[in-house]
C-alpha cells in the first residue's frame, strides 16, 4: 500500500492533472474547454478530472447540463509556486545530468 507522500505526488505529478490544474488557476471551466484547451480525449480527461476531484484539488459545481471546473484555493496557491519555481529553476533542471538519464531510462 503507498503512503500519502506517494498518493500526493502520483496524482499532483501527472502531467495531464497538472496542466488541467494549471489551466484552472485562472479561471473556471467546463470540460469541453479543457478538452480543447488541452487536446486530450474526453475518457482521459474524465479520469483526471474525477482523480482531481477525489483528491480536493478542483470542486465541481453544476450550471444548467454543464459541469464546471474549479481550482480549490490551496491547489492554486501549490499550483502557483510549483510554476514560479520551475520557471526560477528551469536552466538548472534543463542542465541536471541525473534527470535526463531517469527520464531515458538509464539509472
């Protein structure tokens, strides 16, 4: 069984729930503009959204047959530093030996 750190990070690290996270900071949508926002097919996007959903990052409110999407307040603030800090880091994480082999599958 994984722990909560583990759980925490397989669900905040997975890039499709980030960038629908990411597009949510600003703003509230309904799952056809993520969809097109993101170009991910509807069974994928449903999945992370429902992931994202269970795990209190984003609340979901209906509004006539729409759904629409929102970031919780901590998520945004967490969302908003993970991308101030990767845009502060992003020469050192580019140049980082050690993640380019893990991600080549090297180590």
């Amino acid at each position: 069984m994984k722990n909560a750190t583990d759980l925490f990070f397989d669900a905040f690290a997975n890039r499709n729930r980030f960038n629908i996270l990411m597009q949510l900071r600003d703003k509230e949508l309904c799952a056809g503009e993520l969809q097109q926002k993101l170009k991910v097919g509807q069974t994928n996007l449903s999945h992370d959204l429902k992931c994202l959903i269970n795990c209190k990052f984003i609340s979901v409110r209906k509004d006539g047959r729409k759904r629409i999407y929102r970031i919780n307040n901590e998520t945004k603030e967490l969302v908003d530093e993970v991308a101030n800090h990767v845009k502060n880091y992003e020469s050192y994480l580019k140049k980082c030996g050690i993640l380019r082999e893990e991600k080549n599958g090297r180590v």
